[in-house]
C-alpha cells in the first residue's frame, strides 16, 4: 500500500508542482466546493479544488464536502486511482523512467546533486535509477515539516468506496503522463527541482490559506511566474481544462457528480469555473 501511495503521489503532485498565471485572473469567492447548476440538468453536480498533499495534523476534509459526497451518486476525479489497469500503467511508465545521469549534462547533474545532498541528506548518484518524476516527488514530501502525510483523492476515494459510490474519471492514466512529458521537459523539470526552497515557503504558505478556503490566494502562490511557462501553461491547465469541459456536460446529464480536481484547475480565465458559466451554468460557491 504504501508504494502504491507512493506511485499514485507522483502523478498527482507533478500536476499541482507547476501552474502559470499568464492568463488575466477571475475574482472568486473563497471556497473551495462550488455548486454546478443548469436548467437541463434533472440535479446539481458539484466541483472541489483540492490541495493533493498535506501533513496529517493540517488535513481535514470539510463537513459541507463530507455531506456533499454523501448526496452525489458519483465521484470523478482527474484519473480513476481505484482502478487496477491505470495503476498498472503508473508503475510500468515510472518503472521506466530514463536514469537522472541520461537526462542531465554532468554539470546539471552536479548542480542538483548538490541540492538533493542537502535536502535528501544522500547524493543524487543515490537517487540516479528513479528518475526525474519520482525525485520530484521525494524532495516534494521533504517541503512538509512531518512524515505522516494525507492525499486528498485518496481519502475522498476512501469514503466514495466505503459508501460504495461509482468511481469515474476526467482523463486516463496514459493522457495524463503523456501530456506531463510535454509540459515538463527536461530543462524545465530540472528548474523546478532547483527551485525547491522558494516552491517550499510558497507550498507551505498555501496549505494554511487553502485551510482558510481563500483559493485564490492559494493557487496565486502556488503559480508564480517563476514557476511557470507558456508550455505548461497550454499543457497541464489549458489544454487540460477545455478537455474536461467537453466530458463533463453529459456526466452531469447522466447523474450527480463531485469532481475533484486540483484547485489550480479551478482558477483563472481558463479555469473550470470561468468555462463552466461561459457554457450558461451556473457555479455558485458552497459555503456550509
């Protein structure tokens, strides 16, 4: 369990890891559940912005989505992480992962070498065979002051599969690493990593406002400038967001959903809920 934890993680942090802010910025309310209504649809649907990781002590999952969920027929969230096939495909594309010393020139390799040393307390030869993908999210669990860590998905699957609720999902395993290996290059995936003590305090900064429901702020901090591009941008949010649009419609039609997605998915002019009240929904936020 834990390695799976482990390899679902991966995925999941390398969405949140990088989101850009390039776009003009949507005024929200702050919450971070929002209600989906139109006049063809038989029952709302609802939409969460989630934070993939924090420390236990600062986890909690609100009663308004607790009870939300319970009301819903279905949970959909970015890849379906209950089903056996798409985990499969998660370990076999980790598993073949091109070694860090293939990816870098030596002197990049030295330079991050000298981080991991730091952060991981062992040299990057140690870590050469995971790959970019999971140091990342190995040196992502060392921005938390705990070890004992909670994923969002992961409990709200939790309880989805306790209540016995259908499981659904915006993309496949197989989009989602492919359109990661676009939006993350080499070079660009090597900047991030170097970029581990500002994404830090601006990563710990966020877990406290997203407690507060100000998803705004939350997703500002974790969306500078210095932690973005244009090609990130268009691949792991733009591209991402019209997707999803396309397919969420007829899941509304079909039954009551609760999509939960990053919250930088939410935000912005090209965020879910921008789109959605484009298409004539209306998005309210859910404050109790």
């Amino acid at each position: 369990m834990k390695h799976l934890k482990s390899i679902i993680a991966v995925v999941l942090l390398a969405v949140t890891f990088n989101f850009s802010t390039a776009q003009k910025k949507a005024k929200l309310e702050n919450s971070t559940l929002w209600k989906i209504e139109h006049s063809n649809l038989k029952q709302p649907s609802y939409l969460l912005g989630t934070l993939h990781i924090m420390c236990a002590t600062d986890f909690a999952i609100p009663k308004k989505v607790t009870e939300t969920l319970d009301k819903v027929d279905a949970l959909v969230l970015e890849v379906n992480i209950s089903d056996p096939q798409e985990i499969k495909l998660m370990q076999e594309s980790m598993s073949q992962s091109k070694k860090i010393s293939e990816e870098l020139t030596p002197n990049q390799f030295q330079e991050l070498d000298q981080l991991v040393t730091k952060v991981m307390g062992a040299p990057l030869v140690n870590f050469d065979s995971y790959g970019l993908s999971i140091l990342q999210f190995l040196m992502m669990s060392k921005m938390l002051p705990c070890t004992d860590f909670k994923y969002y998905e992961m409990e709200l699957l939790a309880s989805a599969t306790k209540s016995k609720k259908e499981i659904f999902s915006l993309e496949k395993a197989a989009d989602q690493i492919e359109t990661m290996r676009k939006a993350y290059p080499t070079a660009f995936a090597l900047d991030q990593l170097i970029l581990f003590d500002s994404y830090k305090k601006d990563f710990n900064e966020a877990i406290q406002t997203y407690k507060k429901e100000d998803i705004a702020t939350t997703v500002d901090l974790i969306t500078k400038d210095r932690y973005m591009d244009e090609n990130a941008t268009r691949y792991m949010q733009v591209d991402r967001n019209k997707k999803w649009l396309e397919k969420m419609p007829q899941m509304m039609k079909e039954r009551s959903n609760l999509f939960a997605v990053g919250a930088a998915h939410l935000t912005d002019d090209f965020g879910l809920i921008h789109l959605l009240r484009q298409e004539g929904y209306t998005v309210t936020p859910v404050t109790h």
